[in-house]
C-alpha cells in the first residue's frame, strides 16, 4: 500500500477508534509531535536530507582534525542547528540505518540511501544502526556523540561496544543502538528448509513470549525485533512454503495466544504472497497479522481463560481488545502505523457486522481480510478454554461457508487454493482404509494432496510411504480427516 492510502486508513482508524492517544499520534497534516511515531512532513522528509549531511560532515570532521580544530566545532553547531529545526517543531529525529536503506521513523529515504551510502555502511560497521535524537539535546552531548560515531569498528568493540560507550558518554537525550534482527543460525545449512522454518517459528514464539511480559508490565514494544522477526518470516514464506506452512499445525492450549500468533502470521504471509510479492506490503502484514492480538494482552487472564460462558461484561472487554491493540502499535516509536489498521479491523467482518463497528462504515482493507481469514481458520483447529479443536477439513469447509459475509470470499477461495481441502498436517483415513497425513497440498486438484502413509488399514503403524493422491495409485481417495489423538501418535513424529 503506498503512503498516502497508508495514511488515509490510518485517520480513518483513528476516529474509528474514538481514542484520544491514538488521534495524538496521526493528525491530518501527518505532522504530529510524537517522537518518533510521528508521521513526517514531506518538508521534515526533505530535511533529514539536511541531518545526514551533517552528520557524515561531523564523522569526517572528527576524523581528520583535532577536537580544538574549527571545523570540529562547526560541524557540531551546524548539525545542532538542523536538529533544532525538528525539535521546534515538536518532533524528535529517529534515523536507522539497515544493510543498504536509510530510514527517518519508518519513512524509507531512497535517494538518501543511495547518496549516504557510505554513512550506512560506517554506521551500521560501528553497531549504531539505530539513532534518535531527542529534544533538548545539548551541542555537549552532540560533541560527545561526535566521538563515538568516528571510532573504528575495532576500537568500538575493545571499549564494549556502542552501548558501553553511550553509557559512559552519558548520552541522555541522543539514543544509539544497533538493529536487532533475527538471522538464522550459522550452523543451519540454506537447503535444510525444515530446519530454516522451524527456527524462525521458535524464534517468533519467543517474540511472542517477551510481547506479553513487555505489555503486561506497561512496557514498549521490542520494535526492531518484530522486524527483525516479520522479516524471517516473509523470507521463509517466499522460500520454504511449504515447509513453513506444515508449522502451523502446531498448537498449545497453554500457550495460545502465542502460538495463535505465529500461525496467524505464517497463513497470512502465505495467502499474502500469492497476491504480491511486494516487500513492504508484505511487511506490513507480517506485522499486523503477527500482532493482531496484541490487544488480549491487557484483558484480565481470568476472563481470557474462562472455560465457561462469558458474560455480557466480560464478552465487552473480549471485543475492545482491537481497540486495546491498535492504541498500543499506533503509540509504539517505529513501529509500522499501517499495521495498526489491521490490528484493528480483523473482527470487522467482510459484511461489516463484526466489531468494532465504524461510523461511516468503510470495508476492510485488504490486509485486514487477508488475516481474518487466516484468524478464523487457526482459531477454528486449535484447542482453545471455550472449544476443542475442529478437524482441519470441517475448518476449511466452515471458511467456505462463511464466505461473503464474514469473510472476502476471493481470499477464501485462495486460501482454499494454498491449503487444500485438506490442510498440511491433516491425518485423514484413505478409502484403502489406510491412514496417512498430507505433507503438501496439490496445486492443480485441492481434493488430492501428497500424503505420507504411516498405518495399514489393519491399523498398524508402518514405514512411512509418500503418495501423490492426483498420480495412479490404486484408487486411493481421502475419506475424512480424523483426531490423531485416537491413533496415540504424534504428527510430528512423522513430518
């Protein structure tokens, strides 16, 4: 989604949601003094341009002269004097500088990222990928900012890295850190795909994990891991379908929300990438649907955990929880905003009768259908206080039911598409009487997976056989899926 049609939805959300934090944020004139959720002007845009110059003239400066030196002191107050422009304005200067791209907030700067090349890469060697200037900083701090940016990589890391190093230069309104990003582990070797997946699938649940502790303790959210983590996953997606998608299979009744999460974002990522392969499309999703429950967050355990009916009170504070979420990213410094749209509209419904209800009603964006559908389905196959998990067939045929109303019936049926009738780890009784679990969908007939058999039709387990369902063999058609619970195995085990 471009930047204009990012904010438009944003505004919209922002009345939607009738709260005075969320409307502090996003303002008309995308100029709102908020640190660094701020929304940048195209003028402020254009004078970061300003701010890297500067910033590059002040590393080279203190370099090449003496700290006595003129130029040494000019660099400093010019750089001062065009951070001053911002902080009249009310706005802090957040800048992050990741592998080629530049950003101000979450505004990419493309011509920056090409002029200021070789800033990146002297920032990003240093471990200061990150860096806010906040307001109130002082030509003092600045100065002693200076010396840390024009340390050498190696002198960096002998005084304990940057963080030691702002530490003791005592930088309290200059805030400098590296970007944290997930990377797969070195010993995991590119064409193990399973390994690939499972490790991004870990290491989201731990995200997942710290989300809760951050926001149950009124902290803010970890936002370069989230992008570091969305990351992960977009590129398994795009590159290990499948062996991806098998992970959403996996299911904790402790730990659902957790899990939920995770699965949510996979399958939207997945039913995302069959429309675009657009990055920050994809980005933007991964997020939303990774954090579309954030809101359940600071609902009372006792009424998330209920296992019996909830009241008409407690079901109220149930269906604020995308109002309690979308108020927490849409606050969160650097976080997508374009995310929060979808936070916040993920129960709406496809025929807008769901929650919470917006005065004029407008559809859902795109990205917010995409992740309903993803939603109902994990929520339907998982074990959750208030129900027991459905079959992975009855689920899929209940999508289909709810198609055009509660659901974007085109996106239904892509999603039926991606997953099959019978989703990836589904175990399914075979006319033969043998019991298999499909591995992958088949692209050309939905009913007709690949499937592993692991029992006769005498019930006995047995060496695992790949079939093809759509190939020749012997006639073989998928009668039901079954509760594998009954057959005392372990999915798992097999895939």
């Amino acid at each position: 989604m471009d930047d204009d049609t990012s904010s438009d939805i944003i505004r919209e959300a922002a009345g939607a949601l009738g709260a005075e934090g969320l409307r502090d944020v996003i303002e008309d004139d995308g100029a709102r003094p908020a640190g660094p959720t701020t929304a940048f002007s195209a003028k402020q845009v254009r004078r970061a341009r300003d701010v890297l110059a500067r910033l590059y003239a002040l590393r080279r400066a203190e370099r090449f002269y003496p700290p006595e030196h003129p130029a040494v002191g000019q660099a400093i107050d010019e750089l001062a004097s065009v951070l001053g422009q911002f902080h009249d304005e009310g706005v802090d200067v957040p800048l992050t500088f990741y592998e080629d791209e530049l950003l101000l907030g979450e505004q990419l700067l493309a011509e920056d990222s090409v002029l200021f090349d070789q800033l990146i890469r002297d920032m990003t060697a240093i471990g200061a990928g990150n860096v806010v200037f906040h307001q109130g900083v002082t030509r003092s701090e600045i100065e002693r900012f200076a010396k840390i940016i024009s340390s050498d990589p190696e002198a960096v890391a002998a005084q304990g890295g940057v963080a030691a190093m702002v530490a003791a230069a005592r930088l309290e309104r200059i805030a400098v850190s590296d970007v944290a990003v997930y990377r797969e582990p070195a010993e995991i070797k590119q064409e193990d795909s399973g390994k690939l997946a499972r490790a991004a699938y870990s290491n989201a649940l731990e995200l997942m994990r710290e989300l809760e502790r951050l926001i149950r303790s009124s902290q803010v959210i970890n936002v370069p891991r989230v992008k570091g983590t969305v990351r992960s996953l977009i590129e398994n997606v795009l590159n290990n379908r499948y062996a991806t998608l098998e992970l959403t299979g996996l299911k904790s009744f402790d730990e659902y929300t957790f899990y939920h999460s995770v699965n949510v974002a996979i399958l939207s990522l997945a039913l995302g990438s069959m429309i675009t392969h657009d990055y920050r499309f994809l980005s933007t999703l991964g997020t939303g649907a990774l954090l579309h429950d954030v809101g359940k967050m600071t609902v009372d355990l006792k009424v998330l955990n209920k296992p019996g009916p909830l009241t008409s009170d407690e079901w109220a504070q149930i269906r604020q929880h995308p109002i309690f979420g979308a108020e927490n990213t849409a606050l969160t410094p650097g976080l997508d905003k374009a995310a929060t749209v979808i936070v916040l509209e993920h129960h709406m419904r496809y025929d807008l009768t769901g929650y919470p209800q917006r005065v004029p009603p407008r559809k859902q964006h795109l990205a917010s259908r995409i992740v309903a559908v993803a939603d109902a389905y994990d929520a339907m196959t998982s074990q959750r206080t208030y129900s027991a998990p459905r079959p992975q067939d009855d689920a899929i045929l209940t999508l289909i039911k709810n198609a055009d109303t509660a659901l974007d019936p085109t996106l239904v049926r892509l999603f039926v598409g991606l997953m099959g009738l019978y989703p990836p780890r589904s175990v399914v009784l075979l006319s033969s009487g043998e019991t298999g679990i499909v591995v992958s969908p088949n692209p050309r007939d939905v009913s007709l997976p690949r499937v592993r058999i692991i029992a006769a039709a005498s019930g006995d387990l047995m060496t695992p056989i790949d079939i093809d369902l759509s190939e020749d063999n012997e006639g073989r058609t998928i009668e039901r899926c079954i509760d594998p619970a009954g057959l005392n195995v372990e999915v798992s085990d097999f895939l």
